[in-house]
C-alpha cells in the first residue's frame, strides 16, 4: 500500500516537527509506504499577496497533478468529522490513499469535487506543519486498526 500526504507547504525539513514526522512514516513501514510531498511555488506565493481565491486556485493548480486512481482524501474543517474508526476505513483495502492538506486559505470547492471525499479532523484551527503530524499519526492508527495491530488501543 502507498499513502502520499500532499501538503501545500515549503520545501525543507522543520526543526520542531521534522522527527515526529519520520517517527510515524518509519512505524507506518510494516503497513505501507508513507511519503509526504511539499508542495510550494512562485505561483502560490504570488497568489497569497493578491487574495484568498486566487491563493485556494493556484492550490488546485498545483495539487491536481498528483490526483491518482487511487483514493484522494481531502482535510477540509468544514467537511464531515471523522473518528478514528472512520478514518481507518478510508485505509482498508486500498492501494494507493492520496491525503491532501491545503494551504493558508483552504481548498476551492472545484478542487474538493475531485476528490473522492472530504474529511475534517474538527473545528479547531491548526498550523498546517501541526496537520501533518496528527494525520501521520492518524494513518499510523488507522493501519494499526485494520491490521489488529494493539496501537490503537
């Protein structure tokens, strides 16, 4: 199984979150190939100086390419809750998971109707490196529910 987390983000490691990261995509190996993808160009960064929707368009632009065959899962706030069970079934049975994690201004409604589903962790705000450690988490989880495996417990 492959699970790509796609995140609009600049490029490099963070200091803070950069072990925790590694941690979750080294215990996850037993399971599944876990790769996070930073996604971050000219044209995002242009965006972001001129307004919100042109910011959340260049985010399409640049995500779109990685869309796959396989399951695309977009974390959106304003999208359904999820629990941790929840969660796990959108891993069960898959070969290829894509989770997508917009940038500053969120995702552009036409983006989301590419994906297969959209998901929400809750209402509360986080910063988008923070995002990705609780989702990595929650993948290890999740793998850890469907294989039985006691982490989840």
């Amino acid at each position: 199984m492959n699970i790509n987390v796609i995140i609009v983000d600049k490029k490099g490691k963070d200091q803070l979150y950069a072990p925790l990261i590694e941690h979750y995509k080294k215990i996850a190996k037993s399971f599944a190939k876990v790769e996070v993808i930073e996604v971050f160009d000219k044209e995002i960064a242009r965006a972001h100086d001129i307004s919100a929707e042109l910011a959340q368009r260049s985010y399409t632009k640049a995500l779109s390419k990685y869309l796959s065959g396989g399951m695309n899962v977009a974390l959106d706030p304003s999208a359904k809750e999820v629990d941790s069970f929840d969660f796990a079934k959108l891993l069960k049975d898959r070969s290829v998971v894509n989770f997508y994690i917009g940038g500053a201004y969120g995702f552009e409604s036409d983006f989301l109707r590419q994906c297969n589903i959209a998901v929400s962790f809750g209402k509360i705000t986080l910063s988008h490196k923070l995002v990705k450690v609780v989702l990595l988490e929650q993948i290890f989880r999740g793998l850890s529910i469907n294989n039985n495996h006691p982490y989840h417990k």
